[in-house]
C-alpha cells in the first residue's frame, strides 16, 4: 500500500519522463509509424494529453461524492475523432504537466484516509482513490516503452 505522498510523487515523475523520451524528435520522426500496426509517437503523447484531464476529472469526482461512477473511455475511438497528427507536441507536454501539477496541489491537501474513497469504473468495476491513483502515476511509465521502440525503430 502506496501512501499519499508516494503516489503523488510517482504521478509528478511522468511528464518528465516523457519529455526526456521525446527529446530530440523531429516532426517527421514524431508522426512516423515505423512499428506497423501502432501509433506514431505524437500520437502516444496526444493519447496521455486527452487522458490526464480524465483521470484528474475522475479524481475530483472520488474526492466530492460518495461513490461516483466513472466512465471508461475508448482510445481508439478518440484517437480517431482527436486530430492527433495535427497537435503540437510542446503544447501537449504542457497541458499534461499542467494537469498533474494541479490536481497535485489538490492532492496534498488531503490525509492519508482519503485514499480509501470509492468509485465505481465502468469498466473496472469498484475501485478506491488509491488505486486511481497508482493507475494515473503507471500511465505515462506504460507508454514509455512504446516510445523507445518507436525511436530504436527509426534509429533516433
């Protein structure tokens, strides 16, 4: 069991890490395929961009009522209506580390015993605010690797 500031400090970790694992990409390097059947790099970044502000949606929602219900979302369908090719990469990184630092501002206002909080996911049924959580801090660390194959592909 993760505690408050544990969690926090993991969720903080990732827009550096993706920023690190895109470092030095060129546009054309961004939006290219080379793992057939994947998305590009830009893509990757653009997917955790339309997903941090979810999660800390669904953060908030925990924290303000007695056990929320908390809709899943499809990737694939918002990839396709998400115009990912078309986004800025340093415009994403930022709204991603935006979003962190906010909802982290909120986070350490909170004792340990809101970690117990429940919700209700669509998809993965009964959850507590501590396992939302740890799901947010392993997001982006669940992407990286998808990231350097795509470099090691295009030889970056």
């Amino acid at each position: 069991m993760a505690t408050l500031p544990e969690l926090i400090e993991a969720y903080l970790a990732g827009p550096p890490a993706l920023r690190a694992a895109v470092a030095g990409m060129t546009r054309e390097q961004l939006v290219a395929r080379p793992v057939p059947g994947k998305w590009s790099t830009l893509e990757v970044v653009a997917h955790l961009a339309d997903y941090d502000p979810i999660i800390a949606e669904r953060v908030k929602r925990t924290l303000a009522f007695p056990k929320p219900l908390l809709f899943g979302a499809d990737p694939d369908a918002m990839a396709a209506a998400g115009a990912y090719h078309e986004r800025d990469l340093e415009e994403e990184l930022q709204l991603i580390e935006v979003t962190r630092k906010s909802l982290a501002r909120v986070l350490r206002t909170l004792d340990e015993s809101a970690l117990a909080r429940p919700c209700v996911h669509t998809e993965r049924g009964l959850l507590t605010l501590e396992q939302v959580l740890a799901l947010a801090g392993r997001h982006i660390p669940h992407h990286l690797p998808f990231v350097a194959a795509k470099r090691a592909a295009l030889g970056v």
